[in-house]
C-alpha cells in the first residue's frame, strides 16, 4: 500500500539534544523541510534542507525513511552560530585554565620595566 500526503517528521536522539543546545524550534525546522530554499543529496540517503528565514539560514540533515513514510531529522543547526560552551568541559578544564592564567601573568610581570 502506498501512503500518499506529507510525511511526517521524526527526530533520532542527537537531533532533539541538539536542537534543545542550540536553542532552535521545531516550527523552523520542519519549514525547512517543508519549504525548503535549497535541497542537496548527501550520501547514504541523507538530504540537507536549507532555508533563510530573517537573518538566519537554518540547515537540516534528514534521511526518509520509506516504511514509516517519514523524514527522519538527523542534526539542525544554524549556519554561522556557535554551539553554547560545554559547561563540563569547561569545569573539567578549569584547573589548567587557570595554571596557564598564572603562568601567563607572572611571565609578562618580568618583562615590566619598574620606574623609579
């Protein structure tokens, strides 16, 4: 039987924690697929959606998936913005932060000329 309409639009793990990281909504993402600016095949099945909305141009990487008759959103993202630091990462590497910090500022104190 073939399914005739829109597909519907799923999202695997890494698409809701990255959308959830990167602040995106759904609404975007999904006209994006819908109406898309430009499409591009990638390999293994895999289709980028690219869509400016405003000053943003949103970037989708889907796969379809024909037994659900559905898109299936892999990563979303927004072109020119930076993920939000890793506040792990950061914690973690916070004690050689601040070595380098020290190290750096008590290199540059030798090289202060003193007044008299």
């Amino acid at each position: 039987m073939k399914k005739t309409g829109k597909p519907r639009i799923i999202y695997s793990n890494h698409a809701h924690y990255r959308i959830g990281l990167r602040g995106l909504n759904k609404t975007s993402i999904e006209q994006t697929i819908r109406q898309p600016d430009r499409v591009i095949r990638e390999a293994e099945g895999q289709t980028k959606y690219i869509k400016r909305m405003g000053a943003r141009v949103y970037n989708v990487i889907g796969s379809y998936k024909a037994d659900q008759h559905a898109i299936l959103v892999v990563s979303a993202w927004v072109h020119g913005e930076q993920d939000p630091p890793d506040y792990l990462w950061l914690f973690i590497t916070l004690p050689f932060r601040f070595i380098y910090w020290v190290w750096k500022w008590l290199f540059a104190q030798k090289h202060v000329r003193r007044r008299r």
